[in-house]
C-alpha cells in the first residue's frame, strides 16, 4: 500500500514544488522474490504469454534479486520492484513505443528515481520521457514545469524538441499495488 507520509516532510513538500512523497507499506523488502509470473502480469495489465515472451527476449530484464527457472517445473519469481518495472513497460507499450524501448525505460524508471533505497520511500510523482539523439530517455518531472520548459530543456543541442510523454509514477505503483492486493 502507498500512503502519503505525515509530518515535516509532507508539509515542506506542499510548498513550492508540490513535491509529494509516499512510503510503501508492506512487510517485506521491495527486493525480496515473491510474485509468480502470472501475478506479475496480472498487476501490469499483460498476458502471461507475452510476459513469458518479454522476459525470454531479454525486453525485461530479470533483476539481481530475481529468480530465474531452473529446469522443468520451476517458476520464475519475480521482486515488487521488477513488478513495478514490468508495470511501467506495460503502459509505455499502451501508448505506442516499442516493448524493447518500454523495457528499458520501464527498468530506468525504477532506477531513476522510484525508490530511495534506505527507506523504501516513492520519491517521484511524474515521469519525462522524451527524444534524445540515442533513441527516448526518462527524466523526473516537477509538478510546477510548463510544457514550453520542459520542450526547451530536453530539446536537442541545435533544434527543438517535438513531444514528450508524462507518466505518472505514483498512478502506475499504485495500480501495479492494487491488483497484486487483489491475488492476495
């Protein structure tokens, strides 16, 4: 569960950015292997069937943490936070990108910003994806930026940037939270 956290911090952030935090609630690690593959796929929306095929083609990567099949009958186990990455790809393939750019963003998104690893905290409410030279690249976004700043400071070195894509972090967490809850 996703809650919003209380005290000086949450006050501080009301003023100026906006900036929200919230804190997972649950009773074990964000790294800890707990969800079977069709659970995973179940939180992000996706058929297991293309799950499976995603993970065989490397488009989601399987974390450290992770558990890789070994041998016949054995299942992969995936992390809260693979699910959650899992979750960000599903909905970057919903808007039209590639599952092979989805993966790679889905997992940057987690890496960019979606935990502080000390105390499990979701420090990010919206996500920036946009065109850079080496193909889409993802960015923390503040609540207070204007479309016009946010196409002038990612836009290419000589031209302008064209478009971007906002997601909201928080929105996807808690939608990938929610139906894990569900199968519990």
């Amino acid at each position: 569960m996703i809650v919003p956290l209380s005290g000086k911090r949450a006050r501080a952030s009301s003023r100026g950015t906006r900036r929200q935090h919230a804190r997972i609630l649950e009773p074990f690690s964000v790294d800890e292997p707990r969800y079977l593959l069709g659970q995973v796929a179940y939180a992000a929306g996706v058929s297991s069937n293309l799950l499976k095929a995603w993970v065989a083609r490397k488009i989601i990567p399987m974390g450290e943490h992770d558990r890789e099949a070994h041998g016949k009958g054995s299942a992969r186990v995936f992390t809260f936070r693979r699910a959650l990455a899992i979750g960000f790809a599903a909905d970057l393939v919903r808007l039209g990108l590639s599952a092979a750019e989805a993966g790679r963003l889905g997992t940057r998104a987690v890496k960019v910003g979606l935990f502080s690893s000390e105390d499990r905290q979701l420090v990010v409410d919206l996500l920036a994806i946009y065109p850079t030279e080496g193909g889409p690249s993802i960015n923390v976004a503040a609540w207070n930026f204007t479309i016009k700043a946010m196409l002038v400071k990612h836009a290419p070195r000589g031209g302008d940037a064209t478009s971007f894509i906002l997601l909201s972090a928080r929105a996807i967490a808690e939608n990938v939270l929610k139906r894990l809850g569900e199968l519990e």
